[in-house]
C-alpha cells in the first residue's frame, strides 16, 4: 500500500455497496421483465377471425338449372299436382289493383317494378302451360331459360350480362386457359322482387392503435 | 467468499444476465431470415436456378413455420396481355366481401389486421374523398344516400411508389402490375408515403396467419408470406391472373361489381365497358399517375 493511496473510510465503503446492490436489483429486475415481456401480450389483442359465410363465391339464389344439376327436389315446380290443366288458375285484385297471392303461393311476395304495375303473372308464366315461360315475342321458353326471358324486357342489362358485364364472372379471365362460370338472372336477383335485399356487411378494419382502444362507434348521424 | 466479492461476481452475473435478456430477440430472427436469404441476388439478377433454390427455401421456411408445404412459383407476365380493373360504383353495397376474400387469398396477417382494399363509404353527389368513413359498421348495407368506393392499389401506368424506392425493390411489369420483392425490400416506407392511394401496408410486426386460413398456392413477387418490416400491397392476384384465373375480390363480390381482363383483348369485359359505359373516374387523376383502375357508373 502506498503512502498517497488513501484507504477509503468505511462510510465511503458502504456506500459503494449500497450502489452495487441496487444496480444488481435493477439489472436483476430489467432481465427479468424482458425475459418475460409483459407488455408483448397486452398490446397485441386477438382480433377475431372473420366469418367464413363472407369468403363464401356460391350465389344466394339457387336457378332451376342449379336444382336439376344437383338433383334437388323439384316438387315445387311440378305446377300440374294442384293447378289443372287447360284450366289457367284466375288472378285476384284487391280495390287498388294489387294483386292478391293466394295462400298456397305466399312465400312469394310481389315486387317487381315500381308502383305495382308488374302485377300480371301471365307477363311471364305461360297461361296455357305453367310448366313454360311466355316470352314477349309470343314463345314459349323453358324454366332453365329464364335469363332469355328476363332479356326480353331488360335488354341494355342482357346486352351486359352476354358480354360478362352485368353480374358476376367466376374462373378465367382467359378462356383459353380455362372456363367461366356466368351466373343466371335469378342466381342474384328474385323474379319476384328483383332488387337486391340489403345485408349486413363484414366486419370493418380494426385500427393499428397501441393499446386497442373500443371499437369506433358507428355515427348516428351518418347512417341516418 | 468476501462480502466484496460476493457483490462484485453477483453484479456482474446479473449484467450478463441483463445482457442476454436484452439480445433475446434475436432468438427470434431464425424464423425469418438466413444466410441464403441474405446472400440473395436481387430478383431481375437471378438466373432460374438461382429461383428454384430460393423458392426451395420458402417452401421449407413456410413448412417449417405453418406445417403446410405450400406452392410456390415465380410466375411471369403473359404476352399479350396487360390487366386493367373496372368497379361498377352504382352496382357496390358496400359489403366488404372483397376485402376479406383478398385477406384470405393472399395470407395478410390477421393480428394486426392488413388488408389491401379499403372500402369508403361516401355521400351521394359527392367525390370528396375527405367526406368518406371506412369504419362504417350499420346493420344493413347499402344505406340510404351513400354509396361505396372500394380503394385498393391502382396499378398506375405511372407509379410513384416505385420512383421513390432507394433500393429498386418496387417496380412495373409489363402486364401493369406492380410488384414488390419482399427479400429486397429495406422497409423504409417512401413508397407508402408517396402513394397518393393509401394502398401499401407495412408489417411494423410479424405477421400473424392462422395454419388453417393459410392459402398454399403461393407465388414468389405475390402472395407468400411476408416478414415484419416489409412492405405490400394488392398485386391483382398475381398467383391467380397469371394463370388465366380472375382475382379473388372479384370472384366473391355479390352484385358483380367488380370486373377484371386483358384491356389489349377487344373481346374482354373491360375493354367493352371502356368502350360502351359512360362515365369513368380515375381516382385523383390530377396526380397524373394515370391509374389501371377505373371506376365507373351504370346509366
């Protein structure tokens, strides 16, 4: 020990240790909470995955010709079991001119048009055979035909659909490639009351937001 | 043993230990990354067996990550043929039906969510895009005096994206669509400030895909899985349009709102709606980045 090296006194000593032990715990206690990472939980919620009925492609509507290729039961379109034949069923109206859907039909529900002026089943059952359509131009079409009849009155939207423009187009782009599927009038639209019912939409995007806040409330004013 | 002693080895294990703690995320590099792929040579430079070893590579990482041995390929674009999008702005309800197809086609991480197509919902009369919401959430849409404007990567003829990328990782290709190549991709994120369409994510984490929702048909510039900080964004399906097939938002819209072709074929749907529909907007056209979407409306 030299002469100009001071020991140092015990109350300098203690405090050293002091120091050491408390950098020792705060060291013990850093590891331990990155070994651990508690926050790596707590800012990653779960989101919930969404609902498979919204990757879904099938049509919502199922086309006679859909029925036939699966096999289904077709026993709603043997018309014949109940009606007579050469004996057209009567069309009923109430005092506004609305047609009255007997009960054996009241799944169906009238609309097609506007202010109730496509009340007329004949415009596009056959008459004389309810087995067919009756097309405008007097012929008769079958039941997987209902597209064709369908064109004959809204020709600019047929005119799309033969062009793939109008409704949708599953498979290739590129017909050499591969088919395409065109779906039917009646696989989206119902004949009955063609406009597209409304539906509830998938889930919106949950934010990026540290930690998750509550969902954004929908503004009342907006979906007024 | 001294107390001296004591303290000082008992300080020093616990740094050690602090220091092991704090490089423990390295740990965690082993799953996304490896000497091969960092000695990757970048993708216009590879030779098609350079390919075949890397995507070898990614099927195993996937493997290794997912238990699913995906197929995975480095499809090209096709002569003849450059892809043009058209959305039928009067037919759109709004459903989002696209967005979780896209999702789960082209394996977005579901935790945080990344999804490629944003739909706005805007009020009739109006292309304002500061009045749009995307966090709408009604019972039933479509609502009453709106309507919905999906927003997803407009493929442009002139893309911004790509001029700011320092590092060439973002760029055309010939049939319009453009790509990114994760493995070159530094993530410095120019690119998603400099397009002016919202369209590219960033995986600020590791993204998070469920094994079952896991789509197995892979390509290599598309739909693989990416890694915590990258960049992507909607590629029109590469792994699909590329073999004939019709992107995966088109395919499960209900009102057929979405149509996709080859805008060089005088017989595809969006070469007869360019010629026979009336109103078209490129979105934001004043930005002159000349957009391969094109939105438009029924007469």
């Amino acid at each position: 020990m030299s002469s100009t090296q001071k020991r140092p006194s015990a109350q300098s000593l203690r405090r050293t240790n002091w120091v050491l032990g408390v950098i020792t715990v705060g060291f013990l206690a850093l590891a331990a909470a990155l070994l651990a990472s508690p926050w790596k939980a707590s800012t990653q919620p779960k989101i919930p995955l969404v609902d498979p009925s919204f990757l879904e492609q099938t049509a919502w509507r199922k086309s006679y010709s859909d029925l036939v290729r699966e096999k289904a039961d077709l026993s709603d379109f043997q018309c014949y079991v109940c009606h007579e034949k050469k004996n057209p069923p009567p069309l009923r109206y109430d005092e506004q001119h609305v047609l009255i859907v007997p009960d054996e039909h009241s799944d169906i529900k009238m609309g097609h048009g506007t202010h109730n002026r496509n009340n007329l089943c004949y415009n596009c059952h056959n008459e004389n055979d309810l087995l067919t359509f009756s097309i405008r131009d007097g012929n008769e079409l079958k039941f997987e035909e209902s597209s064709r009849l369908c064109g004959s009155c809204h020709g600019p939207n047929y005119r799309d659909w033969e062009a793939g423009v109008h409704g949708r187009m599953n498979g290739y782009w590129n017909h050499q490639l591969g088919d395409f599927k065109r779906l039917d009038c009646v696989n989206c639209h119902n004949p009955h009351a063609p406009k597209i019912p409304t539906r509830k939409p998938a889930p919106p995007p949950h934010p990026l937001r540290l930690p998750l806040l509550p969902e954004p409330q929908p503004k009342a004013a907006t979906t007024s | 043993m001294g107390r001296r002693n004591f303290l000082r080895s008992s300080a020093a294990f616990a740094g050690l230990g602090a220091l092991a703690a704090s490089l423990s995320p390295l740990r965690e590099l082993g799953d996304y990354s490896s000497v091969d792929e960092f000695m990757q040579k970048y993708y216009k430079e590879m030779t098609p067996d350079d390919m075949a070893k890397v995507i070898t590579r990614i099927e195993n990482d996937v493997q290794r990550q997912y238990g699913i041995r995906p197929h995975v390929r480095d499809l090209k674009p096709m002569d003849g043929a450059e892809f043009v999008y058209c959305l039928n702005l009067t037919r759109c309800i709004g459903c989002r039906k696209c967005v979780h197809a896209c999702v789960n086609e082209n394996n977005q991480s579901r935790n945080p969510e990344i999804q490629y197509i944003r739909v706005l919902k805007l009020p009739h009369g109006s292309m304002d895009i500061d009045k749009a919401d995307h966090e709408y959430n009604p019972e039933s849409v479509p609502e009453k005096g709106f309507f919905y404007m999906p927003v997803q990567c407009q493929q442009c003829h002139n893309p911004p994206c790509v001029k700011v990328c320092p590092v060439h990782a973002t760029w055309q290709e010939k049939d319009g669509i453009t790509v990114i190549d994760y493995d070159w991709c530094i993530g410095c994120r120019y690119c998603e400030a400099a397009c002016p369409y919202w369209a590219r994510r960033f995986n600020f984490t590791k993204p998070e895909i469920p094994k079952e929702r896991l789509n197995p048909n892979m390509s290599y510039l598309g739909n693989r899985p990416r890694k915590q900080g990258v960049m992507e964004k909607c590629h029109f399906c590469i792994q699909r349009t590329r073999v004939g097939r019709y992107p995966a938002c088109l395919e499960v819209c209900p009102v057929g709102a979405r149509k996709f072709g080859n805008i060089l074929d005088p017989d595809s749907e969006v070469s007869y709606i360019l010629r026979e529909k009336r109103i078209f907007i490129q979105l934001k056209e004043e930005m002159g980045t000349n957009p391969r979407f094109f939105y438009y409306f029924e007469k």
